[in-house]
C-alpha cells in the first residue's frame, strides 16, 4: 500500500514537471522573433536608452539578463531590459563604433537549461554633426589686370563634408559680401570655381582678398569659412604720361642749353609693376628748321639749341612737341608740348625779378591745348577716367579752378568733369548711336566768379566687339527645282541671312559637313554650287558658321539643308545607272579581250601540234587516222598506249605500248585537243585525195617512229629505274 502511494505520488510530480516544462516561455521575445533590432542617432548621449529587450520574464525574479560581451558600447541597467549607451556612437566612425551588435543572454531561474543568446543588432542613423573641412585653404593666386571677364581664375576649390552622402553632405559654396565680393563668383553653387566678374586694375588695386564660405544641406546648416587672396599683375596696358601737358621755356640768343619750366621734362611708365624705360625725342615743331635747331636728350629730357637762330627768327615763339616712348614697346608712348617764347615776352616786374613770363598771350587762352582729342572703348564702364584737361593752375594770377560742360546736352548726360579737370564716363557708351563727342568746357575762377576761359574736347569712340552675329532663321532649307546637268556651274541655290549688332564689324560665312566641298558662301551669305557629282542625295545637310571681325571674334551656326526635286534626283541615279551600265560592258569586253588573247595562244601551240597520237597501228586495216589540218606537221605528240586503246575501243588487238611511252607535254590541252579530234574526224571524210595522201604519209612516218619508240622501251621493261621523266615526249622530225 505505502508502495503504491509513494508512486502515484511520483508520478504526479513528473507530471506536474512536465506540464510546467511545457509551459514555460520565459526569455522568449514578445510577438515571435529570434533578434532584436534598435536605431539609435548618432548624436545620442551616454546614458541615453536605446530600447527595451521585448523578452517575456521579469528580469531579477524569473529570468537574468546579460551581456556576452564584456567591452560593449551599451549595457543592460540592473533589474531592467533597458539598453544603456555607455560610449558616444558616431555614423562615420571617428569617435565612436558606426554599428553595435551584442548577444544578450537570457537564463532562467530554477531551471537546469541553459541560457538562451539573443543577438541584438543596433543601426546607428546619421545626423548633420559635421562641417564642410575645405581643402588646401587659404588659397592665393595671381591674376593679371588684363584678364577678360568671364575667364575662370580658380579651379579645384574644395570642401567635404564627412557625413554620410546625402543632403548632409552636399556642400554649396558662395562668395561673403565684402569691400571686393564684386569682382568674383562661383559659376554654380555646387562646382568650386571662380570667375572674374569685374576688371581689375594694378593701378587701383594690388591685392585683394575675398571671404568664401562653404555650407551643406542640413537643416539648419553647418558651415566654415575661408579666404582667397587675389594679386594683381601689373601688365602694359597703359601709356607713359608726362608730369605736365605743357611746358615753358626762353629762346636763347646763343646755342646752349634751355632751361624748362616749371620743371624738367619728365615722363614715367603709368604701369607701376613694370616701370619701363623711357626715351624722349622731338617728334615736331612749327618747321623743318627748327626740327634742326633743337635736340633732346633721349634719357634726362634736356633741350638743347645746337644752332643759332637769327633775330629775326628769336622774334616769334617756337613750340616743339615731345615724345616719350617706352624702351620695351614702341605703340606706348606719350606727347607734351615745348612753348619757347622770344625774350622780349616779359612781364614788367621782370627786370627786378628775374623772371620770365613764358606764359603764352594769344588770345588770353589759358588751357595747354586749343582742343583735346580722347579715345574711349565702347564696352567702358561708368566711372572710367577718359582724360584729364590741364589748365594754367600754376600761374599766379589764376586760383582756384571750376569746369562745367557747356554747349551740349548729350554730353553732360553722358560725362562729368572732376575738380583736377579729369573727364570721367557716367553712362554706357553706343559706337552705333553715337561714334564721337564734341563739347565745350569752361574753367571757372572761384575767387572772380566770373568766366574766365574755355577749351573744346573731342572724344571718338571706338566700336567693341559686344555683339555677336546672328541668323535671321533658325533653319535653312533651299531646294535645287532644274536637273543639275542643264544648269551652268557656279549655280545660286539661296542666301542664308545674318547680320550682327556692331556696324564696323564684317562677316565672314564657312560651310561644314561631307557635302560642303559642293558649294560656297560669299560674304553676302548667298549660297552657290559649285561643283557637281552623280551620286548626289535627295537631301544634303551643311552646317553655316558666320564669323565677325571683331575682337575677339564671335561666331554662330545654322543647320542648312539642301533638297533636290524628284525629278532632279531621278535624274542623278538614272546617270548612276548609265554610268554602271557602261563600265559592265567595258569590263566585259576588257574580260572578252583577254579570255580571246588566251584562247588564240592555245590555238597556236595545238596548231604546232598537227597531230596528237592517239592510236597505236590497227592490225586490221593498218590505217592512221587523219591529221587536223591535213598537212605535214614538224612536231608529232605522243601519249601512252593505255589512253589510246580507252580512246579508240574499237581498235582492239593493237599491240599496246609499254608504260614507259611517253605523251605530250601539254597535259590537259592534249585531251581536250582529243576530244575535238574525234569530232573532226567524222567531219574530214570528205577531204580531197592530196589532203589524204599526205596524211597517210605522215602516218607511215609515225609509225616508223613507233616502232622504234616501242623497241626502244622494250628493252626498259625489266628495268627499275624511274622513267616518270618519259611519260611525256616530244619529238621533233
């Protein structure tokens, strides 16, 4: 019985254990699944929780969870599923792992089994936590003053963004407002070079240097700054320029030297950066014979009379013009004017000063010059500095000095004048609208008041290449109506319309494509044919180019299209055709020519040939067949006695010659010949008598030499020397 109890009791535990077993999901994950996957920012701080462990169990009662790695960027809080970032966590890895996987172990309380391994796989998102890094920053680089606008300075400017690709770290670049931001740009925000926006010029400006900054996308978003320095190259694009416009001088009664005034003669090379030599001669003067009378030093500027003048002459004043030429380039150069007054222009204190008024008195003018000539290029800009007028500042009696336009409305609008008297551009200037400018300017004493003298200014434009030519279509099409045979060469098939915006400029037209060698455009833009072929298309396309003459020159293209009637096109293939015909035939008579020529040269060796044997002698009747020509031949051709019994089946019992009979050289034409011999045998039964007779006797020949032939083998029967050089025979009578 106590038996019995104590079973049925163990029984019941088993039972009860197994049931618990199979009902235990401790440390499974909630909703099914063998891994757990978080996301995590890459700004996420240490001791932030990434997420929870979804594991069914309470972690500290029923089940323990832990970590199979111990160095691990996260951990399990205690008593939690919590995960815990112990380390900063970085997308791009410089400061922290990019991705985290762990293994957590689950193990269950008051149980035997081991412990279930969880992976836990935890993706790291990018956030925009860097700022673009530029490379090789600052830049510096070198630019000449004459560099055209639009010419692309720098190149390879550069900036990355360590992020992960994408709109964080996609990087823009800009130039920062600034004193010189002007002057260059980027050609699109996402490329890193720069281009020239604004002129330069040394003598304004040495260096520069322009703030840029590259930023990317993000929201908001992560820039850095940097700085590209620009040093301008002084480069010859300016004239030397004189101290002063004019200068006064005493004609002396004696040769010598001739002393200047204000100051010395002296020019210098406007272009700071290159400062050229500067050579002085005397270009002018009021004759020849002061030409010869006055010298100038090339390099002090000092005028020297080298022959003395009569007095009659010392009574006039003499003006010489000067020229100061740059050593290094002849076009630069500059001019001023030498006033020499007579010694008797003297002002009345000057006894007791010692002074001479070297002043000039005709007219009361006080300008240098009568009138000022200027040059300006139309593609100026506002603010250029045309000229510089130069008044009689110097003398004691004028003071201070105020200049207006006067006298044209166009001109006021169009320029201003300074208060050293330099003549300054406002408005863009029009070579089409307006070529030149002529005005008046008035010099005001600001101590009188009142007007005191005026001088005239010409300024010419001179015409820039601004615009560039342009066709009146944006297609051309011309179509050839008549056949091309019938029309005289060079033929009009239409004019292809340009023009261009600037007056002075000419145009030139070019023609490309596989059919611009058939015509040619003149000046004028008409299109002509000028040469002719039979294989020409239905359609022939040509691209146009027009060019101007301007500096620098500009172009433009057209697509031109040049159609032929059906009729015309026809025409062109019906003498394609012709033309093939007619070089068939002259092939094929060339071909029959030849195969002729070859055929009467073998005529000419079987003709050689009067008789190919062919036969050994009958037994029956001993006749010999019949020659072809039916007279005595020179040369006889031998064959083998098998192919003449195959040959003539009919002469059986003829004694058959041995295998060492020889047969013509000639190979192949020798069977041919055969062939047609069998057929003119039939046809030769009706020969005349003496035509038989001398065939018979030829045969009686040939047999003789048969017989020798056959006795001569004989004897070679048994032999066993190679006789393959004796297959064939020629005999010669």
């Amino acid at each position: 019985m106590v038996l019995k109890q104590t079973i049925s009791v163990l029984y019941c535990l088993v039972l009860l254990h197994v049931r618990c077993q199979l009902i235990d999901n401790r440390c499974y994950l909630d909703g099914g699944g063998s891994a757990v996957n978080f996301f995590a920012n890459e700004d996420i701080t240490v001791g932030s929780t990434v997420g929870s462990l979804r594991v069914l169990g309470e972690p500290g009662k029923d089940i323990v969870l832990t970590l199979r790695e111990k160095d691990s960027p996260v951990y399990i809080a205690p008593g939690t599923k919590d995960l815990i970032v112990a380390k900063p966590l970085d997308k791009e890895g410089l400061i922290g792992p990019s991705a985290v996987f762990v293994n957590v172990i689950c193990e269950r309380k008051f149980s035997d089994e081991t412990g279930i391994i969880i992976p836990v796989n935890i993706r790291v998102t990018d956030v925009n936590d860097n700022e673009p890094r530029w490379i090789g920053a600052p830049y510096q680089l070198k630019l000449s003053e004459v560099t055209v606008i639009g010419t692309r300075i720098l190149q390879g400017i550069r900036a990355i963004d360590l992020d992960q690709p994408g709109p964080y770290s996609t990087v823009e670049y800009q130039t920062l407002p600034g004193p010189f931001s002007d002057y260059v740009a980027f050609v699109t925000p996402l490329e890193g070079t720069l281009v020239l926006k604004k002129f330069i010029d040394y003598e304004s400006v040495e260096n520069f240097t322009v703030k840029m900054r590259a930023q990317d996308q993000g929201k908001p978003p992560k820039y850095s700054d940097t700085y590209v320095t620009i040093i301008v190259l002084d480069s010859d694009d300016q004239n030397p320029k004189f101290m002063r416009d004019v200068y006064y001088g005493q004609l002396p009664t004696e040769k010598g030297e001739i002393k200047i005034t204000p100051e010395t003669i002296r020019a210098e090379d406007q272009d700071r950066g290159i400062r050229a030599e500067i050579r002085y001669s005397i270009v002018s003067s009021n004759g020849s014979e002061d030409e010869a009378n006055f010298e100038i030093h090339p390099t002090s500027g000092v005028i020297r009379m080298v022959r003395a003048i009569t007095p009659s002459q010392g009574r006039h004043s003499r003006t010489l013009v000067v020229k100061a030429t740059q050593v290094d380039n002849p076009d630069r150069y500059a001019l001023t004017t030498v006033v020499l007054s007579s010694p008797k222009q003297q002002t009345p204190d000057s006894s007791a000063s010692n002074v001479v008024n070297v002043q000039p008195s005709i007219g009361g003018a006080e300008f240098a010059r009568g009138t000022f000539y200027a040059t300006v290029r139309e593609d100026s800009r506002p603010g250029t500095l045309i000229s510089q007028l130069t008044g009689a500042q110097g003398s004691p009696n004028v003071g201070q000095l105020r200049y207006a336009i006067v006298g044209s409305t166009v001109a006021q609008e169009q320029f201003r004048i300074g208060p050293a008297g330099e003549i300054i551009l406002v408005k863009p200037l029009t070579f089409r609208r307006t070529p030149q400018y002529a005005f008046t300017v008035d010099a005001f004493d600001d101590r009188s008041g009142g007007r005191n003298f005026s001088t005239s200014v010409v300024i010419d434009v001179l015409p820039a290449n601004v615009w560039e030519p342009r066709f009146r279509k944006p297609f051309y099409s011309f179509v050839i109506d008549s056949p091309l045979q019938t029309q005289q060469l060079p033929m009009l098939v239409g004019r292809i319309e340009a023009a261009d915006g600037d007056r002075t400029d000419e145009l030139t037209f070019a023609l490309k494509g596989n059919y611009s060698n058939l015509f040619r455009a003149d000046p004028y833009g008409n299109l002509w044919l000028v040469s002719n072929r039979t294989d020409l298309p239905v359609a022939m396309r040509l691209l146009a180019t027009v060019t101007d003459s301007g500096t620098p020159p500009k172009s433009a293209t057209v697509p031109v299209v040049v159609k032929l009637r059906p009729e015309t096109a026809s025409l062109t293939s019906n003498l394609l055709v012709i033309n093939i015909v007619v070089a068939c035939i002259l092939g094929a008579l060339l071909l029959g020519g030849c195969i002729r020529c070859i055929y009467r040269r073998r005529k000419r060796k079987v003709s050689s040939a009067e008789q190919i044997v062919a036969h050994g002698s009958s037994s029956s009747s001993g006749g010999v067949p019949p020659l072809k020509h039916g007279h005595s031949s020179n040369r006889f051709l031998l064959q083998r006695a098998e192919q003449r019994m195959l040959e003539r089946p009919s002469m059986a019992g003829i004694g058959r010659l041995n295998d060492c009979a020889a047969s013509s050289t000639y190979g192949s034409d020798n069977q041919d010949f055969i062939d047609g011999e069998r057929e003119n045998q039939r046809r030769s039964q009706g020969h005349n008598a003496r035509a038989l007779e001398q065939e018979e006797l030829a045969g009686q020949n040939l047999n003789h030499l048969l017989l020798h032939w056959q006795e001569k083998y004989d004897e070679k029967n048994t032999c066993t020397e190679d006789v393959s050089i004796d297959d064939k025979l020629i005999v010669y009578f």
